[in-house]
C-alpha cells in the first residue's frame, strides 16, 4: 500500500513487502517450462531515439504509445514520460518511468526517476514537466529535453545516451532561493537499495556518491560527481517497515548523475552440503493437496530452503509453497519442524525430522477438511507485481492463495487493475481457485482520503495503459471517488484498513466518530464493506475490536454495510495470504454464475471474517418484542485454540463463555441466548484466544480470532435501523 506520508513531498512509500524489508530474495516458481531467455542485445546498433509503439503492461509500467524511449548501443532502454497525465492520476510527465536491458515488455527496478527541488523547509517539489522534446546532446546524439516551472523556480532537466549502458541526467534550477537545493527523486518500487558503506537495510540519510538499485535481473547504477546526502525514511506498521523513495540532493543549481545499466550476478548455486527432504502431502483419500510448508530449526534464525526440481511451486524465507503437495526441498544439515498445512478449513500436520550432510527424508502428511459446508474462504485484499509495493509474480500469488486453501480472490493492485484468470486457467486451477479483477484505489494528492477495493472492474483492452484503465484517485474527494468507481463498474466497494497511520485510514482521515456516528464534512458514505481485520493486526487483536466498533459507528448513520478480513498481502512470507479471511454464504448453483452469487451475499452481509475460528450465529426472532434470540456456533480445526466466545449488541459485549473443552476438530462451541433490546440494535457474535496460532504464518503471536457480520436488528419495525450513539 504506497503511501503519502505529506501530502506535499509526494513520496510513495513502498509499503508491505518493499525490498529493504524483504527477509528473503524474490522467490522464484519452479515448473516444468524453462524461463524465458532474455532477448538478444545487438551491440552493433547506433545509440538513438525513438517513440514507444505500444502501451507498456509489465509489473510497474508507466509507459505510454508516444513515450520517447533512448536507446544505447548495447540496448539499454529509457522511457521518459511524454504524454500529458490523465485528470485524477499521478503527474509524471517528464519522469523516468522504466528503465531495462533490452526490448522486453518486463518488470524492470525502477517506478521513477525524475528532478525535485527542495525547500528549506525540507518539503520536495517534484519536477512535472510543462513540455517534453527530443533535443540534441553535446556529443551529437539523441536525448530528451523537459522543462517546468515547479512552484515558481524554473527547472530545465536534459537526459542523454552517455556510453554503451548509460545514461546521463543535467537539470538546471532558476530561481532557487537560500536554503534551496535540487534533488533527485529515485522511486525504486520493491527494488533492493544500496548506498556508500549501507546495505539494503538502510533508512535516514546517508553521505554517498552513489546508489545502486536491483531487481528482476536488472542493477541500476546511479552515479554523482561527489559524495552529497541521500534520504530514504521507512514507515512502520505493527511489525513491519516499509521503505519510501530515496531522495538523493546536489549542490548549487545545476545537478549532473549518471545511470548505468547492467545486469546484477548470478545467484549462488545449492550448497553440496545441503540435505534433501521429499515432501508428500495428499487430502484423505489419497487426492493430492496444495500445501503450505513451513520450516524452524532452533538455535538458527534464518532457514532458507530451496525448492528442487520435480515439483510446482516455489521457496520464500522458511516457507515452501507445493501446488502439488509434492517436492524435494534442499536445506542445511540439523533438526526442523516441519509443518504442512492447506490453511483455516483444514487440519495440519507438524513434525520433526533431522537431516545429516548430504542425506535424505521423506515427510508423508495426511490432511482433512474441517470447514463448514456451504461457506466459500474467501481472501478480498491481495498484491502482487503490479502494485508498486510488491515483487510476488501472479504465478506466485495464485499458488500462494491454492496452498492455503482460499477459494475466492480478488486481485486488488494499487491503482491498476489485475485480472488472476488467465493465470489460473493456465495452470489448471479452475476447480480450486475463482477470482475477480479489481483495483485498491489508493487516493493521492494534496489530501489524502486512504484505500478503497473496487471490484470487479473490467480488464482494461491491450491497447489501454495501466495507469489510464483505473478510475480517478489523484486530488479526488471520498464522494466522486465512489461515484467514478461505480462508473468504471465496480459492484463492491470496500474500505480497506479503516484505521491506521499515517494517512492510511478513511475512517481517520474523514474524522469518523464510533460512538456517536457524526463525520466531517467530506465524509461520504457509498460504499459496501468495510475491511474489519486486516492481516496487520494479526497481533494485534485490539485494533479488530476497535474496527468493529466503527461498524456500529457507521450503524449510528443509518448505514449497513458488510465486514471482511483480509490478508492485504504483499508478499509471500510475513503477509500470507489467507490470514484473516472472509467465509461467504454462497448457496448451490450454477458454477459459472459463482462471481455473480458471491457479490450479492457481499451485499447481503452474509460473511464471517476469521484468522481462527469459524463463527455463526442465526437470528431465531425479529426481536420486536424486546428479546431477540440467536444461536451460535463456533467450529475449527483442533490446532486452532478457542478460549472465549462473545455475543455483542452495538459495541457492548451483551454475554460472554469460557470454552473449557478440549480442543478437536470440528465443533468447539454451540449456545441459544436471547439479548434484550430497548431500540433497534446490531449483534454480532465474536470468539478468540489468548493462545497464539501455531506455525502456519511466521509470528509469534498471531492470534486466533473470528467474528461474524452485524445482524442489523430493527427492533421499532420502521423499516430502518439507525443505533443509538453510545452513551
């Protein structure tokens, strides 16, 4: 989730899964075909100019047909923003927006590169260029010009083919006043960032003369003459941090870098020393399963298993994804826990094996579902490449999302729409995996308002760029932000984390108050669902009953609305997909017609939301008498601990059990209560532990917690429920 952290420096922070936060490399899926060999570099060609012919697609494209595009003798290409942005988007015309090694349309390490001027303040004004043109550098060869006047200085910046890989940016300022300085501003995306005597981890400011950016294959080189600041500032979330945009300073009013091209080395071959584990896991009856894999070995913090050949699936840090249930797994000789699982719905299996240089195991697991019939795991908040902040290919995330058993997907890519079905029909997973293309409309600009699902929303033609597909999000209001996704087609829109900092949350951002429903003046109120468990708070089970309530907050408005959980994973480890999930009623029919069943039980508020326990509970009454009677039902696997269930009225906890059962597949709780009501109401019921998950998702101490969606009670029969405030 890219995020403003002011709305004046105009950084985009890569958020949940950028690179320097990255506790492995990029995985990479294993298959049967080869990789793609890269294309052919023709050193003999002349170094030129040109204009892009096509829209470009690939995982953090920015380019458009038009685009002027510099070409070295060794094909290194650079693509500069020509075309004037599009009302409501980004403005980057004049910006680097894609560097890479050949022509490929591929993901390349770079979102942009492009002036800015700094105050004394320390804010950055970006450079958007009034006019671009081709122009000629003084060796005599082609280079594009751009020009802007950027909050009254003048900044005239020229890039130039300068050697047989490299590039060279002068950008000149008028009218910088004391205190001022030029700038580069360096958006790597999930690219890995080095500087001067600083590994990837980096953040603050740092001395270098130069700054080295790497990923999918490409290194990018950036060069100054002299040692000047570089500045990059992480954002922390629960536990995670992710990293903004380097911005690199100069000296005095002109500013001379370099940008060479290579391709970074290769990757370490397997140890000889390593072991070798065969992992086969299959459902009961002998069908093969999808499966996660997790590895611990104590006294060693980082395990690093390999995926071998003669399996699908891939490694990331300690975990392995099998599509299959089947592969040899290279790891270093010692003691593991292994632990199989196929996530929420289903049992697990745990073990440990021991492993001597060179030698060899087979791990045999046997798993069974668990889960409720008739309800569909449903994950509606996921990031892969596309997303700015993400390097997981669409390969990896559709595995990713079969191995931990949710059934229902939808791609949500900040401000570009993702379509997952090619990808599952390609890899044979129609049976197993039903998705929809949507978009995280992530609001940007001067104001913030947060991040926004929209789904679904049809897949832009191939002759459409990204960038122009999506709906407006750039200096756009709550209320015509809604208003243009329903026009882009959008059934469901969804408030994403509705609280967290900074400008992340609409609910702060539009100054919401729970307890007495009252918003400021921009709040607007078309949307569908709200994301109530977000996979951030994991630990975090605090901020999921202040989510919830916010629902009922939303309920002192009149409003009715549906609550979901979602992962919002951006990468494979540490934001695994399927933690939380939304279970959606869907009733028997048509397969073909799934889509259309699930969106209408979203709308209907059919869903509960779980990292843990699966939680119902049906009305038994319409309560106009005063005493509205429920059940309610909690099941779970038995590796899923289950301490305490709740029933709610509004934002009050109305009655409360200890589970004291021993834990066991299947039922661990069941009850009829009847909840006295004075006015209409919403009840919900809520389960959860204090004990952590075990090792299905690498922390300590995510927590099992599951809740349903608010029954909306109308207890006066006006035909409206509107809750009270708090008192």
């Amino acid at each position: 989730m890219p995020v403003n952290p002011s709305p004046r420096s105009f950084v985009i922070v890569a958020a949940l899964g950028a690179s320097a936060c990255h506790r492995s490399a990029a995985p990479a899926l294993v298959t049967d075909a080869a990789a793609a060999p890269r294309a052919a570099v023709d050193a003999s060609q002349p170094a030129h100019g040109e204009a892009l012919a096509s829209a470009q697609h690939a995982a953090h494209a920015y380019g458009r047909a038009g685009d002027r595009v510099l070409v070295t003798r060794r094909g290194a290409r650079l693509t500069v923003a020509t075309n004037a942005d599009a009302a409501g988007h980004r403005p980057l015309r004049g910006s680097v927006v894609d560097v890479r090694l050949d022509g490929r349309d591929a993901p390349d390490p770079l979102l942009w590169w492009r002036p800015v001027w700094i105050d004394a303040q320390r804010l950055a004004h970006p450079m958007v260029a009034s006019e671009v043109r081709e122009t000629r550098c003084p060796d005599g060869g082609s280079g594009v010009e751009r020009v802007g006047t950027v909050d009254g200085v003048a900044l005239r910046s020229v890039v130039c083919v300068d050697g047989d890989a490299r590039f060279r940016m002068t950008t000149t300022a008028t009218g910088l006043a004391a205190g001022a300085v030029l700038a580069d501003e360096i958006n790597p995306g999930t690219a890995d960032v080095t500087v001067e005597d600083r590994d990837a981890r980096w953040e603050g400011i740092a001395p270098t003369r130069v700054v080295t950016v790497t990923e999918r294959g490409v290194q990018l080189r950036f060069e100054g003459s002299e040692s000047t600041d570089a500045a990059r500032n992480f954002v922390h979330i629960a536990g995670e941090a992710f990293p903004a945009a380097v911005t690199w300073e100069g000296r005095g009013a002109e500013l001379v870098r370099t940008l060479e091209v290579t391709a970074p080395a290769p990757k370490p071959e397997v140890s000889t020393n390593s072991a070798r584990l065969t992992v086969a896991a299959v459902a009961e009856g002998g069908a093969a399963l999808p499966v996660h894999v997790m590895f611990v070995r104590a006294g060693v913090a980082s395990v690093q298993p390999e995926l071998l050949s003669g399996g699908r699936g891939f490694a990331s840090d300690r975990s392995v994804y099998l599509l299959d249930g089947t592969g040899e797994v290279a790891l270093q000789p010692g003691t593991y826990v292994v632990t199989v699982s196929h996530g929420l719905g289903w049992t697990l299996h745990s073990q440990a094996v021991t492993l001597g240089p060179r030698g060899s195991a087979v791990l045999r697991a046997v798993l069974h579902a668990v889960a409720d019939p008739g309800w569909i795991p449903a994950d509606l908040h996921l990031h892969s490449a596309p997303s700015p902040d993400s390097r997981v290919t669409l390969e990896e995330r559709v595995v990713s999302l079969v191995c931990n058993g949710i059934g229902f997907a939808v791609a949500t890519d900040h401000n570009r729409i993702t379509d997952l079905a090619p990808v599952v029909r390609t890899m044979g997973l129609e049976e197993r995996l039903t998705t929809l293309p949507g978009d995280e409309v992530t609001s940007a600009g001067a104001q913030l308002w947060g991040h926004f699902n929209a789904f679904p929303l049809p897949v832009p033609a191939a002759t459409t760029a990204p960038e122009d597909a999506v709906p407006a999000y750039w200096g756009v209001a709550p209320a015509e932000l809604f208003a243009a996704t329903r026009r882009a087609g959008a059934g469901i829109v969804q408030v994403n984390h509705p609280r967290m900092a900074p400008n992340l949350g609409y609910f702060d951002l539009a100054a919401l108050d729970a307890a007495t429903g009252r918003a400021g003046a921009s709040f607007a109120d078309g949307f569908d669902a709200v994301e109530t468990y977000n996979g951030l708070w994991l630990e975090s089970p605090d901020r999921v009953r202040e989510a919830v309530t916010d629902l009922v907050g939303l309920g002192r408005r009149g409003m009715r609305v549906t609550a979901t959980g979602n992962s919002d994973s951006h990468r494979l480890v540490y934001e695994e997909a399927g933690y939380p999930r939304t279970w959606i009623r869907v009733p028997d029919g048509d397969p073909a017609a799934l889509r259309e069943r699930v969106i209408t039980a979203l709308r209907r508020g059919d869903t509960t939301v779980s990292s843990g326990p699966f939680v119902t509970l049906d009305t038994l009454s319409d309560g106009r008498d005063g005493r509205l009677r429920v059940h309610v039902r909690v099941t779970a696997p038995e590796w899923v601990p289950v301490q305490r269930v709740e029933l709610w009225r509004d934002d009050t906890v109305v009655q409360r059990w200890t589970v004291t059962a021993p834990p066991r597949d299947g039922l661990r709780f069941e009850a009829d209560a009847v909840i006295p009501l004075a006015h209409d109401a919403m009840v919900l019921a809520w389960a959860d532990a204090d004990a952590p998950l075990p090792d299905v998702v690498p922390l300590a101490a995510a927590r099992a917690v599951g809740f349903t969606s608010p029954r909306y009670i109308d207890r006066d029969g006006d035909g409206r429920v509107i809750v009270p405030p708090r008192r």
